[in-house]
C-alpha cells in the first residue's frame, strides 16, 4: 500500500486531477486520459530501466544527477530551479483544492 500511494501521489494533485476531468468533460475522454496514463507508465519504465543504475551510484535527488555530472554549480542551480518549480506546482494544487472545497461547501 505505501508503495503504490507512493507512486499514485506522484501523478494525482488536485490540478492535474481538476484539469483531466476538465479536458474529459469538455472534449473526449481520451484528452482526460493521455496525461495519467502516460505519467503512470513514465513511472513504470523507470523505475524498470533506471532505478537500479541510480540505487548502485547513490544518487537520491535530481540535482545529485547533475552535480556529479556537471559539477556543483549546476546542482545549486537545479536545486534552485526544482524549488521554484514546486511552489508553482504547489500554487496549482492549492487552487484545485479550493475549488473542490468551495464546490463541495457552496461557497463562491
């Protein structure tokens, strides 16, 4: 169980989540569809292909990727730039929570 939430939690947020129903309702359902199923299978495929080579070199994070390779001005910077990504991504999945919540509460 904590390892397939783990890898579901890796695909479902309330924005991708809101705009997939969005995209299914709007559209066709396979426009809802193509996101998930390809997220899910980018993840089975790694995890079939990389994640031994990465588990042997002991690399935990993105950015240990690319320390060792090009050294550890560009891990800061990747650092820098994976922080920036998830508070954007964090933003998103605060307004499909809200408006779950405002759907669910009438408010609005």
């Amino acid at each position: 169980p904590v390892l397939a939430a783990t890898l579901a939690g890796q695909g479902i947020d309330g924005s991708g989540t809101m705009g997939n129903v969005d995209l299914a309702y709007n559209y066709h359902f396979w426009d809802g569809f193509a996101l998930p199923f390809g997220i899910g299978w980018s993840l089975v495929l790694v995890g079939i292909f990389f994640a031994k080579p990465l588990n042997d070199m002991k690399l935990l994070t993105l950015p240990d990727v690319f320390g060792r390779r090009f050294g550890p001005a560009s891990e800061v910077a990747f650092g820098v730039f994976a922080i920036v990504s998830f508070i954007c991504l964090f933003g998103s999945n605060l307004v499909g929570f809200g408006k779950v919540i405002a759907y669910v509460f009438g408010l609005g």
